[in-house]
C-alpha cells in the first residue's frame, strides 16, 4: 500500500508540475524578466567571440561548462533558459512530492496549487536567474534536510542535493537568504531530535549538509579561480565588483562624495557618466580608479544613519500589497495559525522574511526578484513545518475535505486569466514600439502584473535599429546602456540564441559587459581604445535616447572641447547620433 501511494504520488508531482510548465509553454509568452539573463545567454551561445564562451558574469563558470556540450550539439536553442526552465520544474516536483508525502492529499493539493499558481509564473513566464536561484536552492535544500530526517531515500538525497548545488551555480550569494530560513528550520529540528535522543540522525544530518555546504564552497572557490587564473579575465572580475559598488548603491549625489572623490580626480560630470552607466572609457576609469570610487562611496554609504521614516515611505512606495507572492505568504500564514499547533514557528518565519526585506531596503537593494525570492523562502520554510501530528483540524473530515476542495478548484480557476495572451502589441507601429515595450517592462525592479500577459515576441518584430546595424556592418554602433538594455533584448526569443560573433559591429557604451575579455577583443580588432573619446572617429555611431548631453560634456572636459553631436538617424524609436570635431 505505501509502495502503491508513493508512486502515485511521484506521478501526481510530475504531472501537475508539467500542467503548469505547459500551460505557460503554449499559452504565454516567455520573456526575460531583465536584460541580465539574455546577456549571459549570449556570451554563453559566443555572440561575443568565435566561440561559445562558459565565463557568464554572474553565472558560475562549471555550469557554463556543463551546457558547452549541448550548444556544439545543438548550437541554435538557447540552452541557458532550457535548463532554467527545466530547474525550476525539477525544484517544484521535489517540494510537490514532500508535501504529498507528508500531508494529508487534500491539504496538501491546496498548498501546492497556492505555491504553483502563486510562485511558478515568475520563474516559468518572467525567468530571471535570481528567481530560479532561489527557488532550486530552497527547494532542494528543503528536500534535501527532510530527506535525510524522514524520508531515507539515496537517490532522492542525490537529486535534492544536486538541486540545491545547481541553484547555487546560478547564483552563490542566495544562500544567504535561503540560509537564514534553513538554520532557523535546522535549530528546530535538532532541538526535536536532541529531546527525543536521536544524536545518530543528528550528527548524520550535520556531517551530509556539512557536506552539501562544502561543495557548494568548493565549486564558488573553483569558479573564482577560473576568474584569478586568467590576467583578463581576473581585470574583469574586479572591476565588475566595482562596478556594481558604484552604480548599484544608494545616490546620495555627488555633493555627498565631492571632497574625497576631488581628491582622486572625479568631477561631478565623471560621477554622473558612472552613475548613468556611461562609463566608457577604460583609460580613465581603469580599475585602480573605479576600486578607489567605490571604497569612498562604500565608506559614505555604510555610515549613513537609518532614516526609519524614510524607509517606512520606501517600503509604502514598493506596495508589496500588490504583489501574489506576499499574499500568498499571508495566506500560508494564517492557514497555518488555524490548522497547526505552535503557531508562534510560523510567525517567526514570518518575521525572519521581514527582517530580509528590510535588511535590502536600509542597503538599498530592493528589486522584485530578491523580494521573489524572501517570499518564496518565506512560503516554503512554513509549509516545510507542517505535520500531521500538529494538525488542529480533522482533514479526513468529509465537510472538511468538501472546502478544501472547493477552494482548491478556485485557486486553480484564478490563475487561468494569466493563460490568456494580450495582444495588444499588434497595434503598435515599428516606430512606436520602444516606448511599448518600455512602458511595461522599462522598470525590470519593479512587480507590474501586465508583464505576465504582455506579448511582445510572438512574431519577427524587425525592428528598425537592428536593421540599421546589421546592414551596415561597415560601422560600429555604441548602445547607450539606459536606452537600450531593458527594450532591445525582447527583439529576440529567448529561446534562440544570436549566432556566433554577431557583436562585431555593436556594443553597449558601457555596462555588465565592460572589460569582459571578449568585448575588449572585438574593440581591439576595430581600433577602438576608448569608447566615449573615439564617438569622434569615421564610421562610430551612439545610439542614445536620454544621456547624450552628458556624454558631450565628458568627452568636452577631458578630450575634446570643441565637439558636437548631430542626429544621424531616428529609427525604431531610437536615436542615433554621430560626433565630430567642429
């Protein structure tokens, strides 16, 4: 009979599982949430190079090397959002098939319909590798510590753990998060095991997630010596970090940093090329220079005093009320006051989330996919706590079961509107197409339930940019970072990579892409040393909407005093400019 129920409840896992992946397969259309992903989906494919390139950023490099194999065999399908996709459906069997096990059928289908109809359209509709870092590293953390604790399986223990290990690939730092909600669960079930003398299963789960912890190090260890290993690439990695130091922190604005920042040379104009992302000019702003940049922003920003009235008015501006994953961590919440016992575990776990959110909000970090990835921590760690020995209600009740099932069904119903595509896009003209696109997806940080339905590549969409620079491969286009990086990706279907070498005659200004060895390879066979001083040179255009008189006044105070911008071309909603000396 067990035998039986096990593996029906395998099948039921996988087949509600793959509904729901189906369902968004056929029915919605797959979009990157930020440009992040499809950056490192065509390093990964060699856009950047003559060859696929395993180095992705953000990405570990040994899972780079896992998917080389399937682009030489397969060079045309975007591999990177294949086993994203297939991750995230992996990671959702495995908490499926916990549940089922551990509860009772119909409360169970209740919490995984909520945790499917709530959680999977972000990583199944809108992927985006923190998202699906968050949910593999939970998931198989999850599985892997119930495993070990009550289910006593080896392969399930082998599959859990490579879950865990893949989501940290994608993305290390989420263990940080999902760590927090993992020690807090650890911390009550050791406490269970030590009143009940269990220090075998206590000292067997410290030494297998000891080892779980220790690869996971390993394998971060191995990626940033891929990175130390190789001179241009190390230059990269370090002035990525920095990078991100400057731009991704609190603006305080430049007056704020102005007697340190004198000191080293940066004008208030350099500060604002930095913050705007236009930084292109890599014999300026090397990285001893943007090392020294981001330890005086650093420094500044970490002794600012907390302004608890400030950040009750940022948190307000979020409206998080909105967002379908805190209402579902509101709901997993009270449902577990009414049917659990030792309700205060679940308030804690509440409170831990609470903790995270305004943790990113004093740091200035808030994005939608960190705040995903709290409340999807936040909705696992309860349900992980259930038991049916803790149960206050008597599940096998037949009213019981009848409203259990009942409120299942309209779960289920709920999220059927999301199937239904808005097509909306067919009525928007070529030249009226970036402002489409930006009025929904321009503030890839921010929760917009259009995003979900939006259409925006159902069809070939030539848009008028991507003509200018693939006819003339004789120039060299520039994309500014802000006009371009959160409108022109969606040009593209992510599940199809751009073919090898296909960044020969463009390149962003400036961005998550500066000094990767590759990119520094093809301004090299170009003759271009400078970006922003060689905007001046024949045949080298900008394209740029919104930063254009910055620049100017760049390359005016450190280069060239006399030179001027005309508008070359509007094409596609974007503006191409070229420069020259008067």
């Amino acid at each position: 009979m067990n035998l039986f129920k096990n593996k029906c409840n395998i099948v039921m896992a996988i087949g509600i599982n793959t509904l729901f992946l189906a369902l968004a397969l056929l029915f919605c259309d797959i979009k990157y949430e930020v440009s992040d992903d499809f950056v490192m989906a065509t390093i990964l494919s060699g856009a950047y190079g003559e060859s696929p390139d395993p180095q992705m950023i953000f990405v570990n490099t040994l899972l780079g090397y896992f998917l080389l194999p399937f682009y030489y065999i397969f060079p045309s399908i975007s591999w990177y959002l294949v086993f994203q996709l297939v991750l995230c459906l992996v990671s959702f069997i495995l908490v499926t098939y916990m549940l089922l096990e551990r509860l009772n059928r119909y409360i169970a289908v209740l919490i995984i319909l909520l945790l499917l109809t709530m959680f999977s359209d972000d990583v199944y509709i809108l992927p985006q590798f923190t998202k699906t870092a968050m949910l593999a590293v939970m998931a198989g953390g999850l599985v892997f510590l119930w495993t070990i604790l009550y289910k006593k399986s080896k392969l399930l223990l082998i599959l859990s753990s490579l879950v865990c290990v893949a989501g940290t690939l994608i993305r290390f730092s989420t263990i940080y998060i999902a760590g927090g909600f993992i020690i807090f669960i650890l911390l009550l079930e050791y406490y269970a095991l030590i009143k009940k003398k269990k220090y075998k299963s206590l000292i067997l789960t410290t030494i297998l997630g000891g080892v779980l912890i220790g690869s996971v190090v390993a394998f971060h260890l191995v990626n940033i010596y891929t990175y130390q290993n190789d001179s241009a690439s190390d230059y990269f990695r370090r002035y990525n970090t920095a990078r991100g130091k400057i731009v991704d922190q609190i603006d305080y604005g430049y007056e704020a940093y102005e007697s340190e920042l004198k000191k080293i040379g940066i004008s208030e104009t350099d500060y604002y090329i930095l913050k705007g992302w236009s930084f292109g000019d890599d014999e300026y702003f090397d990285l001893e220079k943007m090392e020294k940049i981001a330890a005086i922003i650093t420094e500044y920003n970490s002794s600012q005093k907390i302004d608890w009235g400030d950040l009750y008015e940022q948190i307000q501006e979020r409206k998080i009320l909105n967002y379908p994953v805190f209402w579902a961590c509101a709901i997993i919440l009270a449902m577990s006051i009414i049917c659990q016992k030792k309700s205060y575990r679940y308030i804690l776990v509440f409170g831990i989330g609470l903790l995270f959110e305004v943790y990113f909000f004093v740091a200035g970090r808030v994005v939608y996919r960190v705040e995903y990835g709290i409340f999807l921590s936040v909705f696992l760690a309860s349900v992980f706590l259930w038991k049916n020995e803790n149960s206050r209600l008597d599940f096998n009740n037949y009213d019981t079961q009848k409203v259990i099932s009942i409120l299942s069904v309209i779960i289920f119903l709920v999220q059927i509107p999301i199937y239904i595509p808005d097509n909306s896009y067919k009525s928007i003209d070529k030249e009226n197409r970036k402002e489409y696109i930006d009025s929904i997806f321009g503030n890839s940080w921010d929760y917009n339930a259009l995003k979900y339905r939006k259409v925006v590549n159902y069809e070939k969409q030539l848009n008028g940019l991507i003509e200018e620079i693939e006819e003339h491969p004789e120039n060299f286009y520039f994309l500014d970072f802000g006009t371009t990086i959160q409108s022109l990706y969606f040009e593209w279907s992510p599940f199809q990579n751009l073919p090898i070498g296909y960044y020969n005659n463009n390149l962003y200004l400036a961005g998550i892409t500066s000094n990767l060895p590759s990119v520094n390879y093809i301004l090299e066979n170009r003759g271009i040393k400078s970006p922003l001083k060689d905007l001046v040179k024949d045949n080298i255009y900008l394209v740029d909407n919104y930063n254009l008189q910055l620049k100017l006044d760049y390359i005016r105070e450190h280069y060239y005093p006399n030179v001027k911008a005309d508008l070359y071309k509007e094409v596609g909603g974007y503006q191409i400019w070229k420069f020259y000396l008067e």
